[in-house]
C-alpha cells in the first residue's frame, strides 16, 4: 500500500474528488495504483478499467472516488505540490541566509532527489515523473479557468510565492519573481523531459546535475543584476 498518503494527514481541495481517497483502504489503492499506472503506461494508455484489474476491485468502485481519470491526474499533482511545500518549508527552516535558502528551494523543485542523501517521501520519485511528463494536461487545457477558481492550483501557487517572496529578500527591487519562478518550475521539468527522449535539446553528463547548475546559476545572476 501506498504509506505516502496513510502517513502524511495534508488537507486536499474537495473538488478534485467524490469521496476522500485517504479515507480507506480502497481509496488508498486507488492512489497508489494510479501513481504506478501513470508512471508505467503514460496518462493516455491509463484507463479506470486498467486501475480496477490492477487493484482487483471494479471500475464502479473507483467512480465513487473520482469522476474521470483528469481529476485523478490533478489530485497527484495537487498532492506533489503540498509535499514540496512541506520539504520547501523543512529545507528553509532556521537559515537566515535568504541566498542559501533559495537554493535549497532550487534544488528541491528542480532535481531528482536522492533517497540516499535527503528526505525523499514515500513514491515522491514516480510523483516527480508523473509531474514533468504529465502536469502539462491539466494546465494547457480549456478547463484550466473553472479548475482555478475551485482552487486546483493553490498549491502549486503557494509554492511559487514563497519561493518569489525569497527572491525579494536578495533584491526587493526585482520586478519579475513570480514569472522567474514559474518559469524555472516549468523549464526544469521540461529538460528532464528532453534529457530522457530529446537529448540533443538539452545539455547532460553523467557526474553533474546540469539542469540544477543551470538554474543555480540562472536565476542568481537575474536576480542580482536584474
């Protein structure tokens, strides 16, 4: 089973499901064969049908839960964000140096975590996966509006004001922090994406993060002389 979501008690947005997976066992199947579902055949392949088999319970069973496999997708999402919001606030704590805290923020929203060196909660890995190669189908889609006005994103956003409420430390000044943020989130993901099927869109070696250094470096350079 799935300890991630039996462990952690994180408060989540009712309008991404019917009943509160967390509340059972069944609903914690759900969870944690949709992590591994998504991870293993991609959003398109992962069907309801594909998780009752694969958790030997029925497709009705998991309507109860969720009334499409987008609000699943979003669900994962929302639950990746609160846990960088938590490993956010535990790598942030007690540092007076805003420019060390800032790149400990970098490094968690922009690396793979080594479970060996660091925190890492339980299937954060096929959660980061799951983020860069599908998180693109719940924000570039029509529905986008309605599922922020019911609050689909406000972790995601938490994530990105803090981190921008950091950059104003080093540079009250600095006009553009949300969007450096973002765009850092996003871009990030993005290479990954192409380090694992477009390498010759990005920049790799087997010794160094490069995407991590990248934006290090990026973002320290914008924002001093920005």
């Amino acid at each position: 089973m799935n300890q991630l979501f039996s462990k952690m008690s994180i408060p989540m947005n009712e309008h991404l499901y019917l009943k509160d997976p967390t509340s059972s066992d069944l609903g914690q199947k759900i969870l944690s064969g949709s992590i591994s579902l998504i991870s293993s055949l991609g959003f398109e392949k992962f069907t309801f049908k594909k998780l009752a088999i694969d958790i030997d319970t029925t497709e009705a069973s998991i309507y109860r839960y969720f009334e499409s496999k987008q609000k699943i997708l979003l669900y994962l999402i929302n639950w990746y964000w609160s846990c960088m919001w938590f490993r956010i606030h535990m790598g942030t704590q007690n540092i007076p140096d805003a420019e060390v805290r800032l790149k400990n923020c970098i490094h968690i929203l922009t690396a793979i975590p080594n479970p060996t060196q660091e925190l890492v909660l339980d299937n954060e890995l096929e959660l980061k996966q799951i983020v860069i190669n599908e998180s693109s189908k719940v924000l570039l889609t029509k529905n986008v509006d309605d599922e922020n006005k019911n609050g689909a994103f406000a972790e995601y956003k938490k994530v990105v004001e803090f981190v921008s409420s950091i950059i104003l430390e080093i540079n009250p000044t600095y006009e553009f922090p949300n969007m450096l943020i973002s765009n850092m989130i996003e871009g990030s993901n993005q290479q990954r994406f192409f380090a694992a099927h477009l390498p010759r869109l990005t920049n790799m070696n087997e010794h160094d993060d490069l995407i991590e250094s990248f934006f290090t470096e990026t973002l320290l350079k914008v924002i001093k002389h920005g």
